[in-house]
C-alpha cells in the first residue's frame, strides 16, 4: 500500500524457479522475509485493488482528487508530450484521471509492470477511455523503461508516472537507484510525475494496513496460498497471523506473517524444510512513508528538479522536469 503496494506492483507472472530461488533465499535469511512482489498474483492484485476502496486507506482516494484538481496545472508544467510511461499502473484509474487533461492525440501510453493481470486490466481501462495508443511491458521497471528508450519513436518530450506511493515499497538505497535509472532513460525536458504518501501519526497507518475488514490480512496471507500453489509448499494458512508494525526510525510501516505456534513448513520447490517458532515472522512488505521537505533533495540526487508539487490529507504528488 503504498500502497503499496504499491509495486511495487508484484510479479504474478515471474518464473516459478526465480520465485523458487527467492522463497528458498528468503525463508532461510534471518529475518525471514519474502519479497512484496510476489503478493501480487490475479488474486493479490484484486484484493489490493479492494484494499484501495476501503476508508481506512486513503492513498487512492486523496490521489484521484489530486490529480482531478491539478491534472491540468501538471500538464501546463510539461514541455510538450508525445510518450507517457507508467511504471506500475494498476487498474489503471490514475492514468485515467491524469490523461482526461492531457494531449488527445499524438501521444502513445506505455504501460510497465511484471504482473499480466494488472497490466490487462489496466490495458482495458484505458482503451475504454481513450482513443490513444497503449503498449503493456511485461517487465521490471528498469527493464521496461529501457526497451521503451530503445524503441525511438518519440518525437516529443517523454513522462513518467509513478503514482500510488509505489516507490514507497523501495529502501532508501533502492529508491534512489530506481530514480537514477528513470533518469538514466529520459533526456532533458522529459518528466517525473511521482506520488507519495506522508508520515501521519501511527494509529492513522497502522489502521490502513491491518483495516477491520481484514482485507489486507487476506492481502498479506494470500502469499502463502501462492506458494502452496505455485512451490508445493505445506504452510497451514489459518497457523499465521497477519501483523502491521509502525517503524518509526526508519519511517516504514512493515508487514508480517506471525506464525501462531511452533510449527514445520516443507516447500518442495525451493527444497526448504524449516520451522516456526510461535511468535516468529516472515517479513512480506515495507511501505516507505516520506516528509515533504525530503522529497525534493530526494529527486535533485538523481537529476531531476522539481517544477510542481501538490499536496492533501498527507499525500503528495510532485512533478519533476529532468535536468
């Protein structure tokens, strides 16, 4: 959530033998962990999908009003587009929004995510919607905007979005390498378009990831139920506990899996054998929650200068030209 979630939007679609590798790698790492990637399969991403309607998360709503109010503002900032990018697009419902504002011809959208499921859904929405051209990369971010620079068949300036507070679901260290490689693949002129969400006090996060409809639960336990699908795991799903955590020295709010009891898991496809102790936690996500007098420090370290940037309800959408 960031959501979460974004992102990172996660790749329901990755090779069973890195998802393998990476369930092995993490199940044995101390603390156990698995990446957030993988809670997005066709089911994770409905359920997060879900998760973005309740009250008690309020990145999507806030941001559908930013972008409503400033979507025209945001494009009188931009030197002309003919190629918008965006990395994670979910439903595709932010694009939407954005785009009801911006050029009506002339411009081919590209969609980036390693989920198929998300981008068919968002690639649906916005042929509905709109008349312009859209390409789905099924990829990783850096892979898909990379294959997009290759492709040369911009005439005009390019922008990126990223939206949903999606970069939240990076370490610091990740995340200014992620901007670097956005910056990497645009040329003077060309834009960055990023959502964040704010620091707000504990009970307000923690309320939007463990909300009393237990729908992030399901979110977050749905990825035990993918390996057992997917990896011939045993994991008893009803034996863990969903947890969310407010770390406040390192301004995220992380999610876990609480084994209830001591117990053993088999995941035959990653050749593990290991066991719980009751109390013991696989950590699944962090969502990254930023203060707005780092953001723009944040995106000068990777070449970027911000030209706009709005605000609501602690949330953030900035705009930034690529120097």
């Amino acid at each position: 959530m960031s959501m979460r979630r974004s992102g990172a939007s996660g790749p329901g679609d990755a090779s069973l033998t890195a998802f393998a590798d990476d369930v092995a790698r993490g199940l044995t790492e101390a603390p156990r962990q698995l990446p957030s990637r993988y809670l997005y399969d066709e089911l994770g991403s409905s359920l997060f999908e879900a998760i973005c309607r309740l009250p008690w998360y309020r990145v999507a709503k806030t941001e559908h009003s930013l972008l409503t109010a400033h979507a025209d503002a945001i494009f009188s900032r931009l030197q002309p587009v003919s190629t918008v990018v965006e990395l994670g697009p979910g439903s595709g419902g932010k694009l939407i929004t954005l785009m009801a504002a911006g050029p009506r011809r002339g411009v081919t959208i590209h969609l980036v995510d390693v989920s198929r499921a998300a981008l068919d859904t968002a690639e649906t929405a916005l042929a509905a919607q709109s008349a312009l051209p859209v390409v789905a990369h099924q990829a990783t971010y850096e892979e898909g905007l990379s294959a997009i620079g290759r492709s040369g068949d911009a005439m005009g300036h390019t922008l990126v979005v990223f939206l949903g507070s999606n970069i939240g679901n990076f370490d610091p260290p990740g995340t200014d390498a992620l901007l670097r490689s956005i910056r990497a693949g645009l040329g003077p002129g060309d834009a960055l378009l990023l959502g964040t969400d704010l620091v707000k006090p504990e009970p307000e996060l923690l309320l939007a990831y463990d909300d009393p409809l237990g729908v992030t639960a399901a979110f977050n336990l749905n990825l035990l139920v993918r390996v057992n699908r997917e990896l011939d795991g045993d994991f008893d799903v009803k034996a863990f506990s969903h947890r969310a955590v407010w770390n406040a020295q390192e301004s995220r709010v992380e999610m876990h899996l609480v084994s209830r009891s001591r117990q053993r898991v088999r995941v035959r496809a990653s050749s593990i054998d290991i066991t719980f102790d009751a109390g013991e936690s696989i950590w699944t996500e962090s969502s990254y929650k930023y203060r707005i007098d780092g953001l723009a420090p944040m995106l000068e370290r990777a070449g970027f200068g911000v030209t706009g940037q709005w605000q609501e309800n602690g949330f953030a959408l900035t705009l930034a030209e690529a120097r």
